[in-house]
C-alpha cells in the first residue's frame, strides 16, 4: 500500500538527458517533483517513485521523468555495497534524430520495444539497441504464429509464408546474428549498421501492419459511402 506521497517544495538541480525537440542530450533543469512511497510491512518489502518534470537548457521544451526502485532489486558497487537499482523513464521517449518508425498501426507491445531501442540508440547504448531490434524482429515473428524452435525457424517460416522475400529473410537473418551477439558477446551494431537494420524492420511494420491496415480503412470508407449514396437513392 502507498505510505506516502508528497511534492518536493525545495527542488533544484541540473541533469543531462536527451530533448525531444533538440533530438540531442542537453542540460536539463528540474522544475517539480513528488515522490511516491509503497510499503509492505509483513512482506518487509518496499519501493518508492519520484516523478519529476524538467526543462530543456538549449530550447526550454519540457520533458517528464520517472525513477523507480524496488528493495528486491539490489545492484552492488565495486566495493561490494548494495543499494536498490534504479530504472528512468523518460516521456516523451527520446528519438532520435537519425530515425524515427512509423507505428500507426503496430501492436502495443511491439511500439513498446521499438521505443526502448530507440531510446537506447539516443543515448549510443549499441549494445542495447542491437538486442532491442533483435526482440522487435522476434515479436513480429510470433505475432504472425511462424512456428519454429527458435528465432532462426521463425525467420524461415516468415519466408514460408509469403511474409518476407529472399532479400528480406536474409537481411532478418543477418540481424539475428547481430542480435545474438549483442545479447551473448556484449557485441553492439555501429551507427550505419543499426539504420540499416531499422529500415529493413520500417519495411516490415509497413507490409504487415501500416499498409493492411490503411487499405481496410480505406475499404470501409469507401463501402460507407457507397451504402449512404444507395440509401439517399431508395428514399
């Protein structure tokens, strides 16, 4: 249950993060605060939130910003001492200005994905874009029911059925491995090979999704039409 919750009076503060406007990682001032605390005496468990707005240096665009922790959580420093580890969110989510995906008709689930790499990509966190276009690529496979053991099989039945042609499944594959090196080897894609990437899974999102679902728009449209003119006509 919340113990407490309250507005931080006193606040001040400067930090650097990444602004949606400039599409670039400048000083940021803090405006406002409050801070959420939840607390489960018999579990002997806790976890707090602080939720903060800020305020863009270089062009005054604001930006939200929660920090959450959980006692079951513990990261440890080099010496050894351990505190609860802290997970940002940042609202908007920073994009970056080198691409950007069209989600208009995209899962809930998968926008999600697409975000968190594109944050991380913001931030040059390589490693974890390169895992993040990876799970993008698996989420599609499964939302599509391609059957297979593994992410490899999944690329192939895509193929199977119709979904990718032969340039796109190996480019998918080559993105796999990619992916499995991020996440085994701590191996990240640079700049130009992470773009590329987004284009091929951009392509995706606008075969399987963006496009299928503006040409329905499109049919019901038309057919809401055609039924209002035959009914103007009959009366």
């Amino acid at each position: 249950m919340m113990e407490k919750f309250e507005r931080i009076l006193d606040v001040a503060g400067r930090k650097r993060m990444h602004c949606s406007s400039c599409k670039r990682v400048t000083i940021h001032n803090i405006e406002a605060k409050c801070s959420g605390l939840w607390n489960d005496p018999h579990e002997h468990i806790s976890s707090g939130e602080d939720y903060c707005i800020y305020r863009c240096g270089a062009c005054d665009n604001v930006c939200y910003e929660t920090v959450s922790w959980d006692s079951m959580d513990i990261e440890y420093d080099d010496d050894g001492h351990g505190r609860p580890a802290e997970i940002s969110k940042q609202y908007p989510a920073p994009v970056s200005a080198k691409y950007n995906f069209n989600t208009e008709a995209t899962p809930g689930h998968l926008d999600n994905i697409l975000d968190e790499m594109l944050y991380a990509f913001a931030g040059s966190k390589m490693i974890l874009a390169t895992i993040g276009l990876r799970l993008a690529i698996e989420f599609i496979a499964k939302d599509k029911n391609c059957s297979g053991n593994n992410l490899s099989e999944k690329i192939d039945d895509l193929h199977k059925k119709g979904l990718i042609d032969d340039d796109q499944k190996m480019l998918l594959h080559r993105l796999r491995e990619k992916g499995n090196a991020g996440a085994h080897e701590a191996l990240g894609m640079n700049t130009n090979e992470l773009i590329a990437g987004m284009s091929i899974v951009e392509g995706l999102l606008e075969k399987l999704y963006n496009g299928p679902a503006r040409h329905e728009a499109t049919v019901s449209r038309a057919k809401r039409i055609l039924r209002a003119d035959t009914e103007a006509k009959e009366n």
